[in-house]
RNA sequence: GCCCUUAUCGUCUAGUGGUUAGGAUGUCAGGUUCUCAGCCUGAAGACUCGGGUUCAACUCCCGAUAGGGGUACCA
C-alpha cells in the first residue's frame, strides 16, 4: 500500500490501531453441538414493540432453545435522530411480559449479560471502523464526499430518465476519485462517508431463504454507506459485522429485508465470511376497506405489544395465537396435549412458507384466550388476574385481597373437569363477571324487574322467592337440587321441562327455565350468568336469604302477596 | 418507473398431476337439566384470471391481474 494512500484511510479513521484479526480473537466460535441455532433479535429503540417484533422475537427464541442453542438480544441504535429515550428498557420490558427471555444482551437494570458484547451497537462503533479500515485498505471501500443534495440532484435525474435509482456504476461519482482529489477534500475537512465498493454487476445470484426456500435475486451494485459522516455504521454493516463476530447462525427477520440478501452476501464475501442462514418472515397485516397494509404503529392501537397488556389479554394466549401464525400445526398439537406448556411444541419452519402476510384476527385471538383461561386452575386464574389488577385496576386488586377466598370460589365455579367455562377473554372481563357476588355492589332495590322479567307478575316473582328458600338445602348435590327445583316447578303450576311447557302451553304458567330465570335474575340482577346451582353455592345461604326474602325489594309499590 | 415476492372458504391455513379439496375461526340452524360462555351435530362458504404442457392441471410452464416489500448518511 502507498504512502498516500495509508494517509488518507490514517485521517479517514484516525485513531484506529488495532488489527481485525485482534477482534477475531475476541469473538470466536461458539462452542456448541452443530445443529445448535445461535438467534438474535434486534430493535431499534424507536418506540414501542410492535406486535410482529414478538412474532419475530418468538421464532427466534424458540428455534434457539429447542436446539439448545442461544438466542440473544442486541440493541440497533445507529439512527441517533429517531432514537427515544427508555425504549431500549420498554422493549426489554415488552419481551419478558411475553416470557421471551434472552440468554445474552442488555437487561432491565441496564447491565449486559454475555461474553459477545456489547451488545448495543453505538457501543460498538470502533468495532466497526476496524473492519471498515480493513475494506478501505483491500480497496474494497473508498470515501464518498456527495452531499445530502447532490445525492438528491442524482435520484432525481435517475428518476426523470426512468433509471434504477441509487449509488452505483457511472452514478457512483466519488468511486473514481485519485488519491490526490480526496487528500485534497479532507483537508478541506468536507464531509464524508465511507462507500462500500460493489464488485457486482446485476447477474442472478441463487439464495435459500430458510422460508421462502431457493430464490434468484439480482447481484448487488450499489455502492452503499457503510459509515455514516456521523461515525456510524449503517444498518446494512452493522448487521454484517456483528452477527459474523456474535456467531449468529440463523438471522430471522422482516421480510422487508429480502431485497438487501444481495448486498448483505457481498458484503460477507468482501470480509472472507460465511454468511448466517437468513429466514425472512412475513409481516403481520391489517384489512383496511378491501386491501392488506401493514400493521401501523401510528394508526393501529392494536400494533401496540401493550395494546393487549394493558387490557389483560394473556401474554402466553397471544404467543399461543402467534405460534399457530409461525407453525399451523401448532393448533392440532395443542388439541392432543391440552394443558401441556407451549415450549414443548417443537416450531418447524416448513409451514412458515411464503405467505402473503396474514391478517390479525382477533376473533381468532380472543378464541385463543378463551380457551387458554379455560384451562387454567382457579390458583392460576387468581394469581395471573391478580397481577393484572395491581397494575391496571387497584379497585379490583383490592376486592382480591380482601377476599381472596370467596374471589377463588368464585373463579372455580364451573371450572371443574373436561368441560371447563369458558367466557373470560381478557383479566379486564372479570370485573363485570364477578361484582354481583359482591355485597357492596349488588343493590338489590335498584333492580329492575320490569325490564329483566318481562311478562311475569310481581306476585309471582315473590312467590317463587318464598318457595324457594323453603325447598333449599345447602347439603343437597346438584341432582338433588334440580329435582327439587323440578316439584317447585310443578307446585306452583310450572312446566318441569321445557318439552311438555311447548307441547300444552296452556296447562302451564310456564316452564322451569321461567323459574330459573326468576331466580338468577333476583340474585345476581342480570339474565346471563354461569350455573344457577354453583352460583347460589358459591354465594352462600346468607346471601341467599338476603336476596330473596325481604320482599320490599321486590316491590316498589305497597303490594303485598298473601302466601 | 425499476427490482423482488405472493396468490386455496370472510379470516388463519392443510394438501395433491387423478381428493366428495381437509382443519380452525367466524356466520347460520338444531341439540344439551334453566340463561349466558362452552360442548355436540349439521349447513352455507375457497383453489385470482387467460393461455399452454398432459389422457388428466387447484397442483407444472408462460402471461395478465391483484396484494406485499424494496428502491435512504432509517432500521
């Protein structure tokens, strides 16, 4: 290498001694079986995560674990002008609430854990510079002093004569420069960047994307920004650099990222190194009027990870929604193994394959939910609520701590066997579900029979009252209290079953479920609620009493019956 | 504009050169010791279009169309 030329990469990257091969030294091969997968995912702390970052950040983690790999998180934050302050911990924050746990990288007290660090990329920069002082010395980099402006004067010309756009060939004005010219500039002290300088001149190259499967894409000619004038690396170089040096075996992300394989494989072989397995996944979509767009994080709440924490959807439900969105045939696994734990299932990526981007359905989601809650033991359903409600709802959390046995009562009402309840969707539902077993909210005079009992005579709604508080035994079983219920029916010129009522209406005031309805209604002031018979156990005989009898409730008018 | 990519019920998807094109979710109907949530049974619902190749195409090839992505000193 000429004098020259050593003192221009010297003022280009002052400062920087070390060998490449030192770094080398620093990272080497991890010690692991073959078939293990080192994954990693990596943000930017721009903002909040989105729901596709855990989609991404799931794949990743689970293609680690199960091959007893490693799977590690590593901040991106080279863009300093859209860079927000705390991000980097709400994003941390967001991937643990999802239980998505990384073995290496940044944690929630702002330390690092890992030997491959550091793992935030502006802590990296002198990393970087060695390897871009590497490409500069092998020619393979060159310095570029466009400004902002005149690279806009070239897109624009490129786009008025209807040519590909970019830094590249004759457009590529700075490629050509003599040692002399560019001595010359930086004395100047102009601007810079460093350029990557592309050997490539458009041919098909063949690439096989671990989901997509083989594809030809076109070589990469542009000559790209490695190092911004600001000292940074770009995304493109980053990525290259580190996950060569953090031995990253399999890099699943966007499929956004597709178009960039080129560049990024040139860039590999410019280093001498072999590249990761790449995995592009799909983006998670929205229906907007009849067309897919991209879930937005300016437009939808739903993009938002804590769009669902703050609502209390199950972080585990809505992994268990994702993990049907990455395998399909997760839903059938889950079918044969009901309460077993979701990291057993093992994730293949086959049937990832080349959708289209599927659409967040929350229908779907909430059917997940469902069935995940029901399953859950009434000890789980407490706890997990419970930690909801600290946070979102202190009303409720404190309703739970108070009474937290009557509350768990409550949760086990028909959450027994193989059939289990299945009407909570989110922690946020379980306020409404629970009040009215609650003294202090149910209000029983401000119930309005009118509305909620249409069609049956106040008279009539006190004496099934009566005659129900003198039937009750809080010993009997579930059958014994039905037939009581059934010879209540027909005391009181009922229908005991819903066959005979619709075969004679006229022999009958009307049928048992009129008498159920009277009775739900009374003691819970709604006409939806679960099982008539665990409602009452659960509540109690004193509660019992308290809403049935004293007929003044009943009455708003000085009517008095005479049973 | 250029480049890449994708196309099966409303949605998520399985699948094959010859299938009654399967499942899930949602919808509707019936059932279930009373309402609701379930659960069970059933119904409606799909291979984007046009050419080719083939005895035979949803499946392979070529076009068209539509969707998505890229085309930055953003990631």
């Amino acid at each position: 290498m000429n004098k020259i030329k050593k003192e221009i990469i010297e003022k280009l990257l002052p400062d920087i001694k070390n060998a490449s091969e030192c770094i080398e030294k620093k990272y080497p091969v991890r010690n692991m079986e073959k078939s293990a997968k080192i994954t990693r995912i990596a943000p930017s702390p721009t903002g909040f995560v989105h729901i596709g970052g855990i989609f991404t950040a799931l794949l990743s983690e689970r293609l680690a674990h199960q091959s007893n790999g490693v799977f590690f998180i590593r901040i991106e934050d080279t863009d300093k002008k859209r860079e927000i302050a705390e991000a980097t911990k709400l994003i941390i924050e967001s991937f643990e609430r999802f239980k998505i746990f990384a073995d290496e990288g940044e944690t929630l007290s702002g330390e690092e854990k890992g030997e491959y660090g550091p793992y935030k990329q502006s802590k990296r920069e002198q990393i970087y510079k060695i390897f871009a002082k590497k490409l500069l010395e092998q020619g393979r980099a060159y310095p570029c002093f466009c400004s902002l402006d005149e690279l806009k004067k070239i897109n624009e010309a490129q786009q008025k004569n209807e040519i590909r756009t970019g830094y590249y060939g004759e457009w590529a004005q700075c490629r050509e420069k003599s040692n002399e010219e560019i001595l010359q500039a930086l004395n100047k002290n102009k601007p810079f960047v460093i350029r990557f300088k592309s050997n490539g001149n458009g041919n098909k190259i063949k690439f096989n994307d671990l989901i997509k499967g083989e594809l030809f894409l076109p070589e990469n000619d542009q000559d790209i920004v490695i190092i911004k004038s600001n000292g940074l690396p770009t995304y493109h170089f980053a990525h290259v650099v580190d996950d060569h040096l953090m031995r990253t075996t399999d890099v699943l992300r966007g499929e956004e990222w597709l178009s960039s394989i080129p560049l990024h494989l040139e860039l590999f072989e410019s280093l001498c190194w072999d590249p990761p397995q790449y995995g592009h996944i799909p983006t998670i979509n929205k229906l907007e009027g009849n067309s897919k767009r991209k879930l937005s994080k300016r437009k939808d709440p739903e993009a938002d990870v804590f769009y669902y924490i703050k609502d209390g959807y199950p972080s585990e439900a809505i992994i268990e929604y994702l993990l049907n969105l990455i395998d399909s045939g997760f839903e059938e696994w889950r079918k044969q193994n009901l309460k077993v734990d979701n990291k057993k299932f093992y994730v293949s990526l086959k049937h990832l394959s080349g959708s289209a981007g599927p659409l967040l359905d929350m229908q779907k989601i909430e059917d997940v939910c469902k069935d995940y809650i029901g399953w859950l033991s009434t000890e789980e359903v407490f706890l997990q609520c419970f930690n909801w409600a600290k946070e979102y709802d202190m009303d409720l959390m404190k309703r739970m701590q108070n009474d937290s046995e009557y509350v768990k009562k409550i949760f086990s009402i028909e959450r027994d066997g193989n059939q289990p309840r299945k009407d909570i969707i989110k922690w946020s539902d379980i306020k409404y579900q629970i009040e009215y077993f609650f003294d202090d909210f149910f209000e029983k005079n401000k119930i309005n029979l009118n509305e909620l009992l249409p069609g049956i005579e106040k008279i009539e709604i006190e004496k099934i009252a009566k005659q129900f508080l003198l039937i009750y035994n809080e010993k009997d079983n579930k059958e014994e209290w039905f037939f009581k219920l059934k010879e209540m029916a027909k005391f009181l010129g009922y229908a005991d079953n819903i066959k005979s009522y619709k075969e004679q209406k006229e022999q009958y005031k009307g049928h048992i479920g009129d008498i159920a309805m009277t009775l739900r209604v009374l003691l819970t002031g709604r006409r939806q609620a679960p099982d008539l018979f665990q409602v009452i156990q659960c509540m109690g005989i004193n509660r019992l009493n308290t809403r049935l009898q004293n007929p003044n409730f009943i009455f708003v008018s000085l009517f008095v019956s005479s049973i």
